[in-house]
C-alpha cells in the first residue's frame, strides 16, 4: 500500500504556494511509490484562478488540519445488522470476523444499537423466562436458521409462539396437565405425544433427530396453525440452542450510545474512551449511516500523517497541528524559521524569487521533463512571484528556468503575464476581508508578532473610498491576533513601489525602518514590492536594534 504524503503550501495562498503544490506532488507520483496529494490551506486568490483556468488544472482539495481525524485510522470496517436476525447469528458474525460487537441499524440504515460478545453470553448466563420466544418476537425465520433446521409445514397465518416451552418427555396422559394452547413442543418420533400436542393447538412444534410427521398429522396442524420443523439435533441441544434465536434487539444496547463520526479527531476521541468501558465504538459518516466500528487498538496503532512543506517553513503560515504530523521535506525561498522535525530531513531553501523555480530544478536535475500543463502552472509562479522580474528576489535562475519553461509550455510568457495581472490585480467588488486574507503571512520576530498582507494592482486609486474600512478592519484583527504591527501592502506593479497601509501598538516603527513617518496610518515606498527581502528584513534590523538600546 502506498504511503499517502499531503503537500502542503502556506495559509493564505498566493499563485506560487499553489502551483508548487501541484507540481511537487505531480513529480512525487510520477515515482510511483507514493500517493501525493497537493492541498490548500485557504481559497485561491483570482490570479490563482486565473493561472488554473488557463492550463486546466485542478484546483487542490482544502486541508484545515494535520491532526488525526477517525477517518485517517485503519478502523474496522464491518456491515451493520438488522434488528431482528437471532443471537446465534449475531455471534457467528464476530467470531467470523473477529469482532466483539455489532452495530446494529433500522430500515433507513440509523444506528438503533450495538450488540456485543458479553451481551450475548450474559443472555446464556441469564435465566430466561420459557415464555420468551413470544416476549421477544422471534421469527420462524430465525429459529430455522439456530436449529439448522427444515419446515416441514408454515402456516400462511401461523400461531404465534406466546406459550411457553416444553420438552415433551412425559406419558400423554400427564402430559395433558401441563400442555396449553399456543406452547411451543420440543418432542421426538412418538406419534402419541405428536397428537396430544397437536390436538392441544400449539404454536410450534420442533421434531428432533431429523424427526417427521405423519400426513394427516400434518394437514390437522396446517388447518390449526401450527408450524411444524424438525432438527438434526437432538433433544438436549435443541432445547439449549432454541433460546438463541431471540432477535438481538432484546440484549443490545439501546441507550446513552458512544458514537464518533469520521471528522472527529483522535484527541478528542481518546478522553471518551478512557471513560468509558466499551471495547469498540460505532463510527458514522455525514449521513449518519454506520461505516465500521472503531477500539483503543487502532487509537494506538495509528500512524502521523505525513508532509511536504512547500513555499514556507515556519509554523504560523502553515497548516493547523503541524506538530503531531511528520515533516519529510521542505522547500522554500523564505527566510529559515521555527519549523521543528524529529528526525533528519530533506530541506531545501535556495535565495531565488520563488518556490516553482526550485521545483522546477529538482524535476530537471532528475531528468523529468514536466507536462505542457504543469511546465504552464510552474512558469506561471515564477511569472507571479517574481512580478515578471521587476521584483528585488528575482534572480538569473528564475528567468533561466521560465525560459526553458515556457517553450515546453509553449507560452507567450509577456502576454500571459499582461492577462494574468489584469486578473489578479483587478480590485472591483474586492472587500476589506477579502484584501486582508488574500496573500497574508504572520512572522515572529524577536518575540513580536508581525502581519503582513499584500496587493498588488494596477490602479491603486480605486482602493481610496474602502481605506477608511481597511484600516477599522486592521486595527480589529491587530487586536484580535496580538500583532504589534499590521501591514497592508499595496503594491502598484508597474510604477514598482507600494503603499504601506499600517496599524498596531508599534505601528510608528515601521515607518521609521523606512527612515520615514506615518501619515493617516500610511506612507509611500519607492521601489518596495518585495515583501520577504524589501519588508521584514528591515523590520528585523530595526526591532532588533531598539532592543539593544534597551
């Protein structure tokens, strides 16, 4: 089987996060030896959209967490039962299957109980009224089937079985003190006692040893209603084994059920358990329908899930319980963060101006020639992440491996870059919300937490009427976070500078590692469109500095 691997961009997705994902696990599969699944970790931007449009690529499923959820487990998978087949029955499935219990469902497939090994044996131990085939409504059907045995004659309107019952081992004539109407007989071949029983009005009549009945005996217990069956049993383990053929709803578990559905996650699952004494759990999905049963066992059997970072290596922009997963790479074009592993691992981080030139490297340092489909998507990311290189990070490498690119991909790189920017940047029926979370990463920096969104447009004007409730909506989540400085990045691409939208107790700062002052929370950056080489670094320095003053 195997190995499923999540490759996994940052949250906030921009272009490049994405189409690494995709073309990581694109070259991952093509080993054939894993299972490699690009994911998302929030909504694709429009020039994402755009870009995935264009090459008619997938967009990645969403992954909100990494934590073990019950459906990652390697549970039981086991049919349901109806309410109505025998104990015996029941019994034979989990020795069958090796299970201890049974979920048991109605006509619409809902959980109405579980049965269980010990419910069972607790019904042997039990003494059971001799009245209890009709108490619990046991089926012709069921004991057929518990005593192997045949029919000899069903009634179209059988008695029912509400008497109580009889070994008849007794003389006809004392036999007769003890015998009422609608009783259910276990007897042998003596036809004697067969007519006192008949002619009684039983309910049912159970031959042993593969006993038979006369005709005319038969043709009187039709006309009465009698069912009559016969056994290959004899006598001692018919009377023993007829009390199995009880429906399982008369000993299962009805009420205060422990049940778990697939989204559950297993730390969550475990405190139920230890506090409870079942030894195994139904499991529903979204429908409510039961899909396997799920014990401790496969809680300490379970194994992490396992990872690939892609576009980012620190803890804050990735996905939600990094740490009970394991890493196996990383590949980034960031700054080396906070991202701990248990063991050693393939990390590679390269001072380009994005994550696709990377994964483009790797794909021809192993001799891979990408698809026209995935060679699109990765030049696409550098063309993104690198604003065509007019960005500071943009390196030789980049646009060494966008022309290699390109060709297989055979792209106009200058005209796809004109309608992919005209996409991506274009701010009509944009709202703050959208603008905050669209291309946003948190940092850490020297115990200060710092946000960072960034925009890029063509025409920064149109964000003029919507300032007022950007900088609102900044100062509610610098609160909310804890970010010390909050920054929108307005980046006009083609006059290669921004606006530094900026909120939060330190929010002056900012401005002065700019050798500049705010003004209505803001102020313009010649030349800024780098976020990780132009922004955080001078940032660091003059935190960094402050606290040496200190």
């Amino acid at each position: 089987m195997k190995d499923t691997i999540y490759i996994i961009g940052h949250k906030n997705p921009d272009s490049d996060s994405i189409c690494s994902a995709i073309a990581y696990a694109d070259y991952k599969n093509s080993n054939g030896d894993v299972n490699a699944i690009p994911v998302r970790l929030g909504d694709i931007n429009r020039e994402t959209r755009f870009i995935l449009d264009y090459f008619g690529v997938e967009e990645p499923s969403l992954m909100e967490t990494v934590r073990l959820s019950v459906e990652d487990l390697d549970f039981d998978n086991v049919a349901s039962v109806s309410p109505e087949i025998s104990l015996r029955m029941a019994l034979n499935l989990m020795n069958k299957n090796r299970l201890n219990s049974l979920p048991v469902i109605d006509s619409n497939e809902q959980l109405v109980g579980i049965v269980t090994v010990s419910d069972i044996m607790q019904s042997y131990i039990d003494v059971w009224d001799n009245a209890i085939l009709g108490k619990s409504k046991t089926s012709i059907d069921n004991i057929l089937d518990t005593l192997s045995a045949r029919a000899i004659t069903v009634p179209d309107r059988p008695k029912p079985f509400n008497g109580k019952i009889l070994v008849l081992a007794m003389e006809p004539d004392t036999l007769r003190k003890y015998i009422e109407e609608n009783d259910i007989a276990i007897c042998g071949d003596r036809i004697d006692i067969q007519e006192v029983a008949i002619d009684s009005g039983i309910s049912l009549m159970i031959l042993t040893g593969n006993g038979e009945l006369d005709e005319n005996l038969i043709n009187i217990a039709t006309e009465k209603g009698i069912s009559v069956v016969s056994t290959p049993h004899d006598t001692f383990t018919a009377s023993r084994l007829i009390s199995q053929s009880i429906p399982v709803e008369n000993v299962m578990t009805k009420e205060k059920l422990v049940v778990f559905t697939l989204d559950d996650l297993v730390d969550e699952v475990k405190p139920q358990m230890s506090q409870t004494r079942y030894r195994s759990y139904p499991v529903i999905d979204h429908e409510n329908k039961v899909v396997g049963l799920i014990s401790r066992y496969h809680l300490i059997s379970s194994m992490k899930k396992k990872v690939i970072l892609v576009d980012h290596n620190e803890r804050s922009q990735s996905i939600d319980g990094l740490e009970e997963a394991e890493i196996l790479e990383i590949i980034d074009h960031h700054r080396v963060a906070d991202v701990f592993t248990g063991s050693p691992i393939y990390f590679r981080n390269e001072p380009v101006g994005s994550t696709s030139t990377i994964i483009s490297s790797i794909l021809f340092e192993n001799g891979r020639r990408p698809s026209k489909k995935i060679a699109g998507i990765l030049a696409a990311g550098i063309i993104s992440d690198t604003l065509l290189f007019e960005s500071p990070t943009s390196t030789n490498t980049d646009k060494l491996m966008l022309e290699r690119l390109a060709k297989i991909a055979d792209l106009d790189v200058e005209k796809f870059a004109m309608e992919m920017f005209k996409a991506g940047t274009s701010l009509v029926g944009r709202t703050p919300q959208e603008l905050l979370s669209q291309d946003f990463k948190a940092f850490t920096i020297n115990d200060q937490k710092i946000g960072i969104a960034q925009v890029y447009t063509m025409d920064p004007e149109s964000l003029k009427d919507m300032k007022e409730d950007l900088i609102k909506l900044m100062d509610e989540r610098a609160e909310e976070y804890g970010y010390s400085m909050f920054i929108l990045m307005l980046t006009d691409i083609f006059n290669q500078a921004s606006e530094m939208i900026t909120v939060g107790p330190n929010r002056e700062q900012v401005a002065r590692a700019f050798g500049t002052n705010l003004v209505n929370n803001s102020f313009y950056a010649p030349g800024v469109l780098s976020r990780k080489k132009q922004v955080v670094p001078p940032i660091t320095n003059m935190i960094s500095n402050m606290e040496d003053m200190v």
